[in-house]
C-alpha cells in the first residue's frame, strides 16, 4: 500500500482510509470484524469512525461503531498498528447540551469515545460539521487542551467548506492554538464542487484531505 504525507503533519498514511460507518448496521460485528482483519492484511492501517456512527442507526445504537472498533482492536491486539480517526459533534444524547462544538460537549465527547475504543490516545480527532451556535474560538481552545493533555494527537474537520476552514485555521495561528490539519469533504465524480475552492486552500496552507463518498454511494459502481 503505498503511502502519502498527511498535510505538513510529518506522517506517512495508506493512500486508502477504512471509513467504518456502516459498522453495526447494516454490517454486524462479525462481518465488521471481517472487513478490519482484511483492511490490515493489505496494508489500510488508517481507520476513520464517528462517535455517532453507524449511519442511520439512530441515537440508541450512536456509538456501536466506535466500541465495535474497540474490541477488534483489543481482540487482535493492533492498537499501535492503527492510525485512528474520529469525530464529534452530532447528538449522543437527549438534552440540547449533548451535541454540538462547545467545551461542554467536546470535553465529555472525546472521553465517551476514548472508552467506547478502549485507548488513551485518539490519532486524529474531527468536528464532525460546523456547529454555528458555537464561537469557534471556543472550539478550537477545546481542541488544543486536548492535544497538550495527550488526548489527540491531532485535529481535523470534516464537511467545513473554505471560508470556515480558513477562518478557523486564521483564528488558531492568532491565538498559538493547535489548527486544522486535515479536513475530511465529500468528493466523487458526480460532485466536485470542493475543486473550487477548497482543494486550492489545502493545498496553499498544506492541509491533509479525506475524502469521503468517493464512489457515490455505489452509484459508480454499476451497481444500480
């Protein structure tokens, strides 16, 4: 599997990411269990996840893919082999508090995900979306008290277009916090719009990009 700097963070990571989020439905924990122990055998050591994954599995299963990912990893006892990625900021509870991109939330998300993965590390850590009730600096002070508390190594976002992204990361270099290294758009054949404006943004302040959805949601693949 050949390998490609992550932005300017210094590491090398598969060309190819396993995105989980399907893991507990419709994938159950054995055929879960089946794609990771495949994903390792070829050389895909790059795991991304959410705390609120498995998609559409609703708020009462948010967080089986996250603790499916856990006890593969303690079962197979490759922790240290896996560059692990996950992300917060949708709802995992049922008060208006339980989401979103405050100290609040991200303080007690980010432990919710350490134990549901059994680590005491995440590799890299998401904003899952914008959160516009949220003032950013207040999130990006969040981020950066984790990466010094040894939490996160480091922070990534996800679905952010340009202008939120490059405000974001002007705001960290102000205020000498931890920025955005990486960010993680949807992109395929069908929809290209990130080719405008953010993909020239990554590429001028050195940004790690993850795409997602890149073959539509099968609809590439001939399928339907």
């Amino acid at each position: 599997m050949n390998k490609r700097p992550l932005g300017r963070t210094g590491l090398l990571v598969p060309e190819l990411c396993l995105g989980t989020m399907t893991f507990g439905q419709p994938c159950d924990e054995k055929t879960s269990y089946a794609i990771m122990d495949r994903a390792i055998e070829a050389g895909i050591n790059f795991f991304d996840t959410a705390d609120a994954y498995p998609l559409g599995g609703g708020r009462e299963k948010a967080g089986d893919t996250e603790s499916i990912i856990g006890r593969w990893m303690k079962d197979r006892g490759v922790r240290d082999r896996i560059f692990l990625a996950t992300k917060c900021r949708a709802a995992m509870g049922p008060t208006i508090n339980d989401q979103g991109l405050s100290r609040f939330n991200i303080q007690r998300a980010v432990e919710n995900s350490l134990r549901r993965l059994q680590t005491d590390v995440i590799d890299l850590y998401q904003t899952h979306f914008f959160d516009t009730h949220t003032p950013i600096d207040e999130t990006l002070r969040a981020l950066d008290d984790l990466v010094h508390a040894g939490k996160v190594r480091y922070v990534g976002c996800s679905n952010y277009p340009a202008w939120r992204l490059a405000d974001a990361n002007g705001i960290a270099a102000k205020l000498g916090l931890a920025r955005y290294e990486t960010v993680q758009p949807r992109y395929n054949m069908l929809y290209r719009e990130i080719e405008t404006e953010l993909l020239p943004l990554c590429r001028m302040s050195q940004l790690g990009v993850i795409v997602y959805n890149p073959l539509a949601g099968g609809v590439l693949t001939g399928k339907y």
